[in-house]
C-alpha cells in the first residue's frame, strides 16, 4: 500500500480481490474490502461523514477512473468499494480477480463525476 501526496491529495495504492455479494446473481453488486489500515486512513482524511458513514472517494483501475462512495463494513472491520459493471467490463475482471487500485478521498464538492 503507497500513498503519494498529488496537489494536497494523498492517492492510496492497494490490490484487493472482487467478490460478489449474491453469487449466481446476474445483477450482484460487485465489491472490493479496502484493507483495515487503510480504513483507518480514509477516516481520518474524510472528517465528519454523512449518510450511512460513507466517504466519497476517487477511484482508478487500469484505464477506469470514476467517482464513488466507500461504505464501512463491520463485519470486515474496513471500507467497501463498490466496482461498477461498466469497470468491470472495460477492464476484463470479474469476481475473484484481484486488481490494483488508486484511491484518493474527495474533499467538499467533489464537482461532476468523472469516467
């Protein structure tokens, strides 16, 4: 895991393996487990959250970049990511696939969504 200050935002690089929330699913939503420490990271840089403890974040796989939100997941102790299926598709990878991921927090309004 790297983290790299760019323009006063700190860009985390992780891999993490896809999994599938409902396998078999043909609409299953797609996850990546942002690992523990790294969590612990991205609450610190969020601040104050709304929602339900979600952070906005900005995501790069591969070509793929996009805007999203990560959700906390008690039972893993860490954040989720959702992975799109248009990212999914573009990048050839499915559940199981392990993938490199840039991640940065979005600061206030984070503007239009990119990708």
């Amino acid at each position: 895991m790297v983290g790299a200050t760019i323009d006063g935002m700190v860009q985390h690089v992780f891999r993490a393996r896809i999994w599938e929330h409902s396998p078999g699913d043909p609409g299953s939503w797609h996850f990546l487990t942002v690992p523990a420490e790294l969590s612990e990271d991205l609450t610190l840089e969020a601040g104050p959250r709304s929602g339900f403890g979600s952070v906005r974040v900005e995501v790069s796989v591969g070509g793929s970049t996009w805007r999203t939100s990560v959700f906390p997941d008690s039972a893993a102790g860490s954040f989720v990511l959702p992975m799109k299926r248009q990212v999914r598709r573009a990048e050839n990878l499915s559940a199981g696939d392990t993938c490199e991921v840039t991640l940065e927090v979005l600061q206030g309004d984070p503007g239009p969504p990119r990708g």
